[in-house]
C-alpha cells in the first residue's frame, strides 16, 4: 500500500476512534467528516506523495491553521492510544516507515 493511502487510512481511524472514546458518539459528527475529507485532499495533493515526511516535520505545511490545529487535536488524544487500537499502524507511525 502506498505511503499517502496508509496515512489516508489512519488519519479516518484516528477521527473515528476520537468520536467514539473521547465524545462518546455511535458516528462520526459533520464536522469531523469534513476533517477527515480535508485531510485527504491535503494527502492526495501533497506534492512529496511517497516521499513526504510526516506533516508534523514538514517543510510546507499546507493545512489551513484552524484545521491544523483541530488534527492536532485528535491525534493527541488518540496518538496514545493507537497501541491498542491498532498496534502496526502505530509502529509505524512511529517508526516513519
């Protein structure tokens, strides 16, 4: 599977996970749908593709601040706990891989 196509992946686990356990919501509010389409476009339109690093350590950052901020805050909610929830793709998350 292609780099932006795993991230892609992870990125709508991570929001879905957030609604579940931190709101506490049987589905996925309008507003963080609209952050995970946002996202992938993000992805989909990232000019590094394969190569990219992770958004955190990049050179351009091509999210909106507010949108920036609202990833950033579901991924230090879930970031954690992504061990559990799915132990590969954490590693490597982690690992950069």
């Amino acid at each position: 599977m292609r780099r932006v196509e795993r991230e892609k992946r992870v990125i709508a686990m991570m929001i879905d996970i957030y609604c579940r356990k931190r709101l506490k919501l049987n589905y996925i509010p309008e507003e963080y749908e609209a952050l995970r389409i946002y996202a992938e476009r993000r992805l989909d339109g990232c000019k590094f593709g394969d190569k990219k690093p992770a958004c955190k350590r990049c050179p351009i950052h091509c999210y909106k601040p507010e949108m920036r901020e609202r990833v950033r805050e579901v991924m230090r909610w879930v970031g954690p706990r992504m061990i559990f929830y799915s132990p590969i793709s954490a590693i490597r998350h982690l690992l950069n891989i």
